[in-house]
C-alpha cells in the first residue's frame, strides 16, 4: 500500500528549510545562512543534526526588527 504523502502550503509551515525560507523571504541561501552564523543564540532557527530550520514567525519578527539584511 502506498504511503500518501501531504504538502502543506508554504505559508503555513512552522519550519522551513533553507531552500523553502530563501523562496518565502526572497532572501539567497546563503544569506540566510549568515544570518544564523551571525546570531548564534538567535531564538528563529533550530538545529535538528547538521540541518538548519527556521521558524517562519520568529524569523518574520526579526526581519521586521532588522534595518538590513
């Protein structure tokens, strides 16, 4: 039996990958990568192994926050 798999829209996801925050915030991988390295105690991201998620709403209030990025 085959496993059905859901896809959750973009916006509605608490935690999204790199690739899926670069395509949400229109912001470049790697610049979402220096930003974490940048505020290693930051309370947007989280760490699950060697993979870097980021909470959608707290990175929205950061950015919010932010006069640059």
């Amino acid at each position: 039996m085959a496993r059905k798999i859901m896809e959750i829209p973009i916006d509605r996801k608490y935690l999204l990958t790199i690739e899926e925050g670069a395509v949400y915030f229109h912001i470049g991988e790697k610049r979402l990568r220096q930003v974490i390295a940048e505020n290693p105690y930051g309370d947007f991201y989280l760490k699950n192994g060697n993979k870097l998620l980021i909470k959608r709403k707290k990175f929205e209030h950061y950015l919010d926050q932010a006069e640059a990025v």
